[in-house]
C-alpha cells in the first residue's frame, strides 16, 4: 500500500506539473543554469532535511504552489509521497536534459533506509531568470558510475 501511494503521488505531481505547462526553454540550459538548477534542487533537498517545509515550498513553481495552495498540504504530499526525497541519507546529482521543452535534472538519492532511487526534477524558468521546481518524478534507481 506504501508503495502504491508513492506511486500515485508520482503520477498525481507529474499531472500537475503537465497540467501547468511545460518550462519551455528556448535553448538548452547554460553552465549557469546548471549551477542555479543544482542549487535549489541541494537547498530545497536540505530544507525537507530540517523539516523547514516554508523554504522547501518557497523553490516550487508558481503551478505547484497553486495546486497545493499551503506549505502543510504540500509537505504531507512529500511525506506520503517522496519518503526517499523526504528522509534522504545521501544524494548525487546526474545529467540535465532538455527533453523536447521540458529540462530534467536527474538526482540519484540514498534514502535513509538505504534503498536509492533516481528523481527526475522538472525545472521551470521564471521570468525574473530564476529556476524553480515545477515536479518530480521518482524511477528505479540508475547504475552508479565508478
């Protein structure tokens, strides 16, 4: 039942965040957007770590902050829905990719009972030049590069 719910979570934000538009980059993410998508990704990941839910709710797009409208209906879907994302022990970004509109930061996240899993960001340009969180998607975790 867990797992199905985290399941479900995963669809319900991949949902919203195809319902609320696609983040549509114009060309592929430069090294500075690199640095500032990997930025908010460590510094929201470190707020769900403090269960600081005001600061992890502040680097969601404008879509995701609708839908959820509060900061305490937002954290319990990450509680129910992202354990791994939630109550991590160790994270390590991968590749960005622009696929077709959308740009994906893959993470590859240790949770605290050791099970790993990759979360793919969705990450959203705002008009004032900052990224912001516009969904993630939890998959099997991807082989680690020795």
């Amino acid at each position: 039942m867990r797992i199905a719910s985290g399941a479900l979570a995963g669809v319900w934000l991949l949902l919203v965040t195809v319902l609320c538009g696609p983040a549509f980059a114009a060309d592929p993410p430069s090294d500075g957007d690199h640095a500032q998508i990997r930025d908010v990704i460590a510094r929201q990941l470190e707020a769900f770590r403090r269960d600081d839910g005001e600061t992890a709710f502040s680097f969601a797009a404008p879509g995701i902050r609708n839908v959820f409208g509060t900061v305490d209906n937002f954290m319990s879907m990450v509680r129910n829905g992202y354990q791994p994302v939630h109550r991590w022990r160790s994270y390590a970004f991968r590749e960005i990719r622009l696929v077709e509109d959308w740009v994906i930061q893959k993470v590859h996240i240790e949770a605290q009972d050791g099970s790993s899993v990759t979360a793919f960001y969705v990450m959203e340009k705002q008009p004032d030049g900052t990224w912001r969180i516009a969904g993630c998607s939890l998959g099997a975790p991807e082989e680690q590069s020795t």
